[in-house]
C-alpha cells in the first residue's frame, strides 16, 4: 500500500486523496513512481501541472545537494528507481561512478536541489529537452 495527499487549485481549495496497492513483491520506488504517474494523471478542477521533464533516475539513496558539487549540503535522498522532475539543468562539479562521469546535474524543483545526471536513466549527458538553468 502506498498513499498520498495534497491540496489544489485555487487557495488550495481542492483536497486529493490517493490510495493505491501494489503487489506484495514490488520496490518502494516502483510504487512511488506509479503513484506519481496516476496523480499526474489527474484531472483535478483548479490544479496546474508542473513544468518541466520527467525521467527515471536508478540507484540507491541517490543524493539530492543544495548545489553542484558533490561537497554541497544533501537536502534528501531518493528512493531507489523513481521518476524525478526535472526543471533545468546546469553544468557543475565533475563526478565519477563507476564507468560513468559527467559534469552535468539536473535541478528537481520539488526538492529545491541537484543530483548528478549520472543518475538519470538517461544514455547523454545531458538532457535533450531540458533547458539549462
């Protein structure tokens, strides 16, 4: 089970409730995913959708920084395989995992924070449809 809340529109004046189940044996991050996919999917009287681009990240606990730089203050972690929003995208600190690097870093507006466009399930660097910030 996996649910959520919010409010829209307006003053906030339409309250949603969203309440879903998910088989025994799915990733907390599949589930967020999918219900983040069904909410968006909402045709909720008053509500805005929210500009910009969404993509799978992969990856465990990946860290979300208040800027560019792998030194820079985590402000979250996400969840492992879930879809983020993606707002723009600036070039930043060079980092390396593995056999990947990349000095490109995606901003995610809903956390006000960056993670490193390794992260993204993505083949480039950077983004084709994202503008740079």
């Amino acid at each position: 089970m996996l649910h959520t809340t919010g409010t829209v529109g307006a003053g906030d004046r339409s309250i949603v409730a969203v309440f879903t189940l998910h088989p025994q044996d799915t990733s907390f991050g599949a589930a967020y995913s999918a219900l983040d996919t069904l909410v968006r999917s909402l045709n909720v009287p008053g509500s805005v959708p929210r500009s910009g681009s969404w993509y799978g990240t992969w990856g465990s606990h990946v860290q979300v920084r208040a800027d560019t730089t792998s030194g820079s203050q985590v402000l979250t972690r996400l969840p492992a395989g879930v879809d983020a929003l993606i707002g723009c995208q600036k070039q930043g600190e060079e980092v390396t995992i593995g056999q990947y690097t990349n000095d490109w870093w995606a901003c995610l507006p809903p956390y006000r924070g960056y993670i490193t466009n390794i992260y993204i399930s993505y083949p480039d660097n950077k983004l084709p449809d994202v503008p740079v910030c």
